[in-house]
C-alpha cells in the first residue's frame, strides 16, 4: 500500500514538474499594443530637437544667398544664367564638400527618371499622352553647366550626378564659415502644356506668343542639417524639394513689352512699368474690397499683337525665402487688392492671358486673399509683402507666386466644376507659402508634411470662400474607399512619396483627413487649433520633421495621440466598428439587493414588466473588425423619437483589441443604437453599425452601390 501511494505520489511530482516547466518556457511576445507609445519610431530628442516638438538650443541650419543675372530668349525658349552662392555653414560640422541641385537634368535626354517607371501598351490613349509617353524626339531640356569657378574665376572641382551636383572644397568649410562661388548655366524650357513639367512655356499660335511659368530654372543648394546630413536624394520628378532659406538678388531680362511677377520686392517700378500702371498700382495698394485692374485685358490684347525686339530688365530682392520663380508674358493682364492681416497690408496679385478670363478676373484674386487671411488665422501671420496667382494651366508653388489651371470655353462661359476646381487649387498652392515655403519640411523625404497640413487647411479657407464649397478631400467619408481598397497597392502615410501608389489619397487626402478627425471628433477645437498654431510659430523658416509635429501637437494640447500617430501615419490599418450583440435588462428590488432581469424578446422594446424603480439597461458588446482604434461615437435613439450622443475615448480599446462591452442606462426605452451617425471617423463598413441590424432589399443594395 505504501509502494502504490509513493509511485503515485511521483507521478503527480513529475506531472507537476513537466507543467511548471511547460509554463516557464511558454514564449513570450512583443508589445504590439495599439497604444504603446512612439518612442521607438522617434529620433532621440537632443539640444536641437526637444522632446517637446520645438527647436532646442542648439538647433541650426544653413543659409544660402544668391545674386543672379537671368535672361530669357523668348525667340528660342531658352534661359541663360549666372549667379554668385554664398553658403554659410552655421552648423557645428566641417564640410568638405557641397550639393547642388539641378532639378532640370530631370527631363535631359539622358535621364534615368522615365526608366524606373514600369508602362504596357494601352489599346487606346489620348493623342495628347501618346505625344507625351512615346515622343518621337525626346526633348533636351537638362541644364548645360557652362562653369563652375572659385569667386576669383578658378575652375572649381565639381562632379555631375544626374539630378545632383557635387562641389568639391579647395579646402574644408569650417563652423561659422562662408564659401563664395559661381556658376554659369543655359538650358532649353519645355513647353510644359504639350510634354508636362513643373514650369516651362505655354505656345499661343494667336500671334505666335508664350506664357512662361518659370521655376527650378537655377542651380540651388541642398539642405544639410543633423537629421539627414546632405539631403541629396535624387529628383525623380514627383517628390518635391528641400531647400536653405536665403536672401536673392534677382535680375531678370525679358521682352520690353512683357508684365512679370516674380519671388521678393521689385526695384525698379518706374522703370518697367508704365504710369497708368503705377497709379492703378497705388490705388490697388489701398483697396480691400475688389480688385484694381493693372492692365486691362485691352492693354493685354493691343501689346499682345506687337512683339517688341527691345529688352528690360526687372530687378528683385527677396529676403529669407527658400526658393525663386517667376512668370512673365505679354499677354499678361494684372489685377491686385490690398488684404488687412491683423493691421499688416498685404497685396493680393493675379497674373492671367484673355484665355483665362473672366473665370480668374472675378476669383483668382479673390482667393488668394482668402487664403492669406484664414491660414494667418490659424498658423501665423503671413510675413511676406505679396502672393501672386498665375493662370500657369498647371499646379506649382514657390514663395509668394504659384502657377493655377482653370479656363472658362471660348465664349467666356464656365460651369460650377471648373470655377471650383480653379479655386480649390488657387488655394491651395497659395497655401503652400505656409507649407512648406515657410515651414520648411523636407518634401523629398516627406510629402505628407506639406501636401497633406497643407490640404487641411485648405478645407478651412475654402468653406470661408463658400460655405457651400464642393470639398472633395479631407472629409472622412471620402477617404473610406481608398483606405479600404487592395493593400498591397497601399502605403502607409510615413512613407517617401516616390515609393508609394496613389499618391494624392496618401499624401494629400489620408493626412488630411486625420487632421480633420483630430479637430472634429478627438481633440476639438480648441486644444487642435492651439496645437496646430504652435507647431507652425514653432517652425517658422525652419526645418521641422515629423517627430517635431507629433511631439508639438501633443505637448501643446495635453493630449497623448500616439496611439493615432501609430494608426494612422505607421500602417494602413482601417477603421471599423460594430454592434456585435445588445442585451436588455430591467431591475427587480428584492429586498436589499437588485436582480437584473434579461429580456429575451424581440427588438429592443421589454416584454416583462418592469418594476417602478427600475430603469432600462443596455448591455451592448461592440466589436472591432478594422485594425485601427477609434473612439466609438453612439447615437441612442428613444422611442419617443429623441435622441442622445455618446463618445467612448479610443482608450476604451486598450484591454482588448477586438471587442469591448459597455452597459448604458437610461430612464427612456430605446429604439435605435447607431454608430458614428455623421460619419466622422472613416469607418468603411457601415453595415454592423445599426441594431436593430438593418436590412436592405436588393433594390436598396444596388442604389448604394451605385451612390457609392
């Protein structure tokens, strides 16, 4: 007996050991918490980025001055330039070398860019982009370096890297230094209208005339900062440009008879401009209400007829901008008016031919002071003299000028969707002053942070232009079928805009949207609109990156968003949020204690009686099929037809990432549940977000398709 219970008694050791040990090397895993927090993402703060988001004590960039000479040869489309660089090396590093850009190599005929592009052959495409995707005689328009010399005249080393140049120091630059030197260019403008581009030249046969929209048109420094070192990432043609801010002396030499405007202050008005022109100039500069006609369209249309051989040349400074462009043609028309910002005069420009008219002379002007009034509103005063609107038939921008689509058809006519297309992007490139012309990200590296900041705010100028605006990105609903289409051909918003699919929803319209969902539905207002305007003083004519806006936003609002930072920037998860179950309950007092009682009947309505004191108890089991966590927003809809709001924080999410049970009680019988009713949180299957569970007939499906 003593044998038997000792076998069974190590048996049950053994077994308990095998168990103990078996729980001991159970693997562990990962915190793959939707709310752990950034910081493996974010760059270490240091003195010159704070873990607060703003600029710390040591923080520095560089400055770069130019001086340049620039001719444009109307008869051959061809600029020719000489410009004096002088680098300032504020940064604690010694250099041995510099970067230059040379954007224009982009469309040299030995470019790599059309190359990296995989194309098949369509069975049907437009003459206009077969011209353009298989042109018989590609078109040369790389810049042709002349010379690259000490200030003194010596050749300077130098290597050509595609779209980058490379300037070899004769000895290295050390903190606090200047280098000075020069270069010498030419190259052919593209006429952007027939083979695409950036800026370039549209032809007029009437009179055999050009509209030039001019812009990367000189060799311009690379940033070098502590984040990247040099930015010196190849242009592919899409993701944009980083650049120094810099003060530019600019002459420019055109056809006498041609208006232009260009990047800084002109001067020498009394020179290239008539005295009609300066007096209406005067007036203008005191007028708020409408614009003040610079010269007429019949000036426009005289001039245009009569090709001047003669030259003039327009004489510019501008201060403390990160980029030049200009645009100039005789068959400009010029209106302007003054905008009031905050007791500060700004003028409002609007260069456009008699094509573009009347659709721009009754609203390009118009909404670019629009757009400096409402973006002063909520980032920064706009600190510039002017911003110009150019009928450009594209969408560009550079400090205080931007190049704009929109026509109205021969007769002078225009229908509601080009009048609103011409203005949405009117707004929004003259927005780009803000960002990234002044907030100064990186657009090569992060197109989110220009495009996409830029777009929100967008919203908000073109509902002050009209509250009746047709907005069509930035709503949550509209962002609902692109984030909810094929993975694999989505990109997470934190993702270089070169290497992404469809690259307006990812870096326009998705971060614009989330900014939308922070103010509307998770932040409000207030702290939003703080946040956002301190991140923008923060990072005036500085170079912010994204770990400095998701630390500002969060530490001038007191609200920990990295949870929507990791969901919304970091993956491409979607949001989807259900009513799994609802069970009912009333309440019976027995004696000291209450009973809850389930109601197994039907709907919602309680088939027992309730007791007198009892009230009705909702126990409702939300599920979350979509990765991302969201607040959970319930309309209880009474059966006396009154209804009530509530919002679950995203918090609600945190113990259990798939569903959570909530009781809600009430003195009133309800109805209906309904989850995000006015649809503010993108959520992309609105089919589980009813109970009683709504049921569609097979007409009502195809209707919605069909909508959708």
């Amino acid at each position: 007996m003593k044998r038997i219970t000792l076998q069974l008694l190590t048996v049950f050791f053994i077994g308990a050991s095998v168990f103990a040990q078996e729980k001991i090397t159970k693997q562990g895993h990962t915190n793959q918490n939707k709310f752990k927090q950034l910081k493996d993402e974010l760059a270490t703060p240091n003195s010159q980025r704070t873990a607060s988001g703003a600029p710390g004590v040591n923080y520095t960039q560089q400055k770069v001055d130019y001086i340049m000479d620039i001719v444009l040869d109307d008869e051959h489309q061809k600029i020719t330039g000489k410009e004096t660089i002088l680098y300032h090396n504020n940064s604690k590093d010694e250099l041995a070398y510099l970067w230059v850009q040379l954007d224009q190599n982009v469309r040299a005929k030995d470019s790599k860019s059309r190359d990296i592009a995989p194309n098949k052959i369509p069975e049907v495409i437009n003459k206009k982009w077969f011209d353009r995707s298989f042109p018989s005689n590609p078109f040369d328009g790389g810049f042709n370096i002349m010379s690259v010399t000490n200030i003194d005249g010596s050749k300077l080393s130098h290597t050509i890297n595609q779209t980058m140049m490379r300037i070899d120091l004769p000895k290295p630059l050390a903190s606090g230094k200047t280098f000075s030197f020069k270069i010498e260019w030419w190259y052919n403008i593209n006429n952007h209208r027939k083979d695409g581009g950036r800026s370039g030249f549209e032809h007029f046969t009437e009179n055999n005339n050009n509209n030039y929209v001019i812009a990367q048109f000189f060799p311009r420094l690379c940033v070098y900062d502590n984040v990247e070192g040099w930015q010196n990432d190849q242009f592919w043609g899409r993701s944009e440009f980083a650049l120094e801010f810099g003060d530019y002396t600019v002459n420019i030499t055109t056809p006498k008879d041609h208006m232009l405007g260009a990047t800084g202050v002109l001067q020498n008005e009394k020179e290239v401009l008539t005295k009609n022109e300066l007096n209406r100039l005067a007036k203008a500069r005191k007028t708020y209400d409408n614009p003040v006609l610079i010269r007429t369209q019949q000036e426009a249309i005289r001039i245009e007829k009569t090709k001047s051989k003669e030259t003039k040349t327009w004489k510019f400074v501008a201060k403390n901008v990160r980029d030049y462009a200009f645009a100039t043609s005789r068959k400009f028309i010029w209106d302007a008016m003054a905008v009031d910002i905050n007791g500060k005069s700004v003028m409002a420009y609007s260069l456009y031919s008699k094509e573009a008219n009347p659709l721009y002379g009754e609203h390009s002007t118009r909404a670019v002071a629009q757009t400096l009034k409402t973006y002063s509103k909520y980032t920064f005063d706009y600190p510039y003299h002017k911003a110009i609107s150019v009928d450009g038939q594209m969408g560009m921008e550079y400090p205080q000028i931007c190049f704009n689509p929109g026509r109205p058809e021969a007769d002078g006519t225009y229908s509601d969707r080009v009048k609103y297309r011409m203005i949405k992007v009117t707004i929004h490139e003259v927005g780009h002053n803000f960002f990234p012309m002044i907030v100064n990200s990186d657009e090569r590296q992060w197109t989110w942070m220009d495009e996409g900041l830029n777009s929100y705010v967008e919203m908000l100028a073109e509902l002050a232009y009209d509250k009746n605006f047709p907005i069509t990105r930035g709503y949550p609903k509209n962002i609902v079928k692109y984030m909810s289409g094929d993975q694999s051909k989505i990109a997470p918003i934190m993702t270089k805009g070169d290497n992404v699919y469809e690259f307006g929803n990812n870096a326009y319209g998705k971060p614009a949207t989330a900014l939308w969902i922070l103010r509307e539905t998770i932040m409000g207002h207030d702290l939003f609109d703080h946040a956002f305007r301190t991140y923008s003083q923060r990072w005036m004519f500085k170079h912010p990156t994204p770990a400095d806006f998701f630390r500002s936003m969060e530490d001038a609002s007191g609200v920990d968003l990295d949870w929507f930072w990791r969901g919304w920037f970091y993956s491409t998860d979607v949001n989807d949020i259900g009513i799994k179950s609802v069970k009912k309950y009333h309440t019976k007092i027995v004696g000291d204690n209450v009973n809850f009682i389930e109601d197994k009947t039907e709907g919602l309505s309680f088939g027992a009686k309730k007791g007198k004191d009892s009230k009705y108890h909702y126990e409702i089991t939300y599920n979350k099929p979509g990765g991302l966590v969201m607040p959970i927003i319930v309309q209880f809809t009474y059966k006396d037809g009154s209804s009530e709001k509530k919002v679950y924080p995203a918090q609600i999410w945190r113990y259990n990432d798939k569903e959570v049970t909530k009781v809600y009680s009430t003195s009133k019988e309800l109805s209906k549940i309904t989850i995000d009713p006015k649809q503010e949180t993108a959520d992309v299957d609105t089919s589980n977000n009813n109970w009683p569970k709504e049921s569609k007939n097979q007409f009502e499906k195809f209707k919605s398709k069909i909508k959708g």
